[in-house]
C-alpha cells in the first residue's frame, strides 16, 4: 500500500527539533566506546515498591553493550553510564524491565536468561539446559501469568517460570530464526522468524505454535509488537516493509517504506497507537500513523547509527545505536 511521506528536520550534533506537525525533539547520549549497545529499555513511568503501592517515576534507562559483556544502565538527567559485567563470554541481546521492575536479558554468549537486581546490581544467571546446545537467544517478553518467553535464533523458542528456575525448550516451525516477540494487551504472545519469515502465535498451555503467514514471501519478519487492539505490526527487513496482522479478522496489510532502500529493523507501538520503526535504509527513525497511512522520517544526527531496538515510555522513544555507540530518544510532544 501507498502513504504519505513527512520529513522532519532536526539539528546536528546531539539534540535537534522537528519542524513539522510533530514537535519532537531528537538526544543523543553516549555509551562507553566498544559498548556496541543492542537492546535499550526504559523504567517505566511509574515504578512499584513490591507492597501494591507506586512510588516516584524511575528515569532509569537500561541497554545491553553486546560489545562489552554488560548490561548497561544511562541516568538521562545526567547522561552519566554504568555498567554491571554478566560474566564471561557474555554477549547479551535483549533487554527489557519484568514485572518485578528488573531488567532481564537474553544473554546470547552465555546461553542464558539473566535477571540483575536493580538495587544490588546481583546478576542471577537461568541455563538453558545442556542439551539444547547454541541457541543465539534473542529476545523475550513477559505473558500475563509472569513467565517469560524468549526466542532464539538457531530455531527455538522456549519459557521461563522465574518461580521455580524452570526452564522449557521448545523447536520452532521451519527451523532458524525466531526473533522479536511480545505480548499483546490480552495476554498472546506471538514471535517472528527472521529466517523463515513468518508471525506465530504461541498456545500458553501446551506451548505450540500457529504459525501467521504475510502475504509477502520471504519478507524476512524481524520485530514484532502490539498496538491497544492487540493487532499485531511487523517489521519485514527484507521487503522494507511494515506489516498489521488483525487476529480478530485474520486480515493482513502491508506498506513499505518509503526512500531507495528501506531496511526496517525494530517496530515499536507507542501509547497513542502510532507506529515506529528504525530503518537502517535511511538512517533514520520512522513514525507511521496507522490512521492516515501517513510516514513521518526522523534522521539521526549520527551516520550509520543502526538502531537496533526500540522501546519506550510516554512520551518517549528510545532506540540503541549499535552503530555509533549511543542511545537516542525522541521526546514528542504534540502540537
């Protein structure tokens, strides 16, 4: 499908504006040289003291220095780092902040899920069973009942229940490449395979997976993520396209990118619906607005940044650029 392009200015060097309908502003900070930052996961909003009862905004930012062995940790008022070593031969990939307000990773180097207190900066380390061998973890996200999900791209998938230390190893459809993963505001967890291009949404019980097919072959399905509907948006790395799958209909519709040569790595669905995506292509950050089909570009002031995951909170977009050894958000604040 086709849409609209907008091109939003920002300044050089490590803070611009946009000069468009969006007023937004662009930061960049820097992470330790070498740290080549894969993952970033800010606190949320609101933390919670254990007892039920929400305390005061945690601006915490965490991000996995793949490069480095580490887990990473940007104060932003400051843009002070610091970083807390996993062990050796780590390599971490994925982050995100659990339930419990911890930052767990999937450690790729390691072959492990590890969870790091945020207050005594413990590292506590899951194996994957023995026999699994190299799985090339990935990413993981947590489902409504606290166990964690993760992928791996060597072709599996599998669960953690942090309760008990127990691990669960399942072989994914088609074999190689299960990615990005998330869970949708109802509770389904669905994945992506890079390699074998597909979604699959994953039974909770039993652990089997229904494998979702876009209607583009070998479209390369990298990163996925939910908006408040629960449909499912999709970044396809080798068609340069962004994809919805609504599992009420079972429709899917697809819009590529705009530019030469899009490459869409991460896509993330903010608080107001609207739909970001880092393309390597461009250098850039891309908003598409689902209600218009309309894209809105974000070029980071750094070249070659490749942005390789985003999260956020509200109000803010933060990706990791693996590239240039930085962070960067985009503080949006519409007119």
């Amino acid at each position: 499908m086709q849409a609209q392009t907008v091109y939003a200015q920002t300044g050089v060097a490590q803070e611009g504006r946009s000069s468009n309908s969006t007023n937004a502003t662009i930061k960049e900070y820097l992470v330790p040289g070498g740290s080549g930052p894969h993952d970033v996961a800010p606190v949320y909003n609101i933390t919670n003291d254990g007892d039920g009862a929400s305390s005061s905004a945690d601006a915490t930012v965490w991000y996995t220095a793949q490069g480095s062995g580490d887990l990473g940790k940007l104060d932003p008022k400051t843009g002070e780092t610091h970083h807390i070593p996993l062990g050796v031969g780590s390599a971490p990939h994925g982050v995100i902040v659990g339930p419990d307000g911890a930052p767990w990773i999937t450690d790729g180097g390691l072959n492990a899920i590890i969870r790091v207190d945020p207050s005594t900066e413990e590292v506590e380390v899951y194996s994957l069973p023995e026999d699994t061998g190299f799985t090339n973890l990935n990413t993981a996200t947590f489902d409504h009942n606290g166990t964690l999900w993760f992928t791996g791209q060597s072709g599996i998938y599998g669960r953690l229940d942090p309760q008990v230390g127990q691990i669960d190893v399942f072989q994914a459809p088609h074999g190689p490449g299960p990615y990005g993963i998330s869970t949708t505001p109802n509770g389904t967890v669905y994945y992506s395979s890079l390699a074998s291009s597909y979604v699959a949404r994953i039974d909770l019980e039993n652990g089997e997976s229904k494998v979702l097919q876009p209607p583009t072959a070998d479209q390369g399905a990298r990163r996925v993520w939910p908006d408040s509907q629960g449909r499912i948006w999709v970044s396809e790395w080798n068609a340069g396209q962004v994809a919805v799958y609504n599992p009420s209909t079972e429709d899917w519709k697809e819009w590529r990118l705009p530019g030469e040569n899009p490459m869409p790595y991460a896509v993330y669905v903010d608080e107001k619906d609207m739909v970001w995506i880092s393309d390597f292509g461009s250098n850039s950050i891309v908003r598409f607005d689902p209600m218009d089909e309309t894209f809105e570009i974000f070029a980071l002031p750094s070249p070659e940044a490749n942005v390789r995951q985003i999260l956020g909170r509200t109000g803010e977009i933060w990706g990791a650029e693996s590239g240039a050894d930085k962070l960067v958000v985009i503080s949006t604040n519409e007119s």
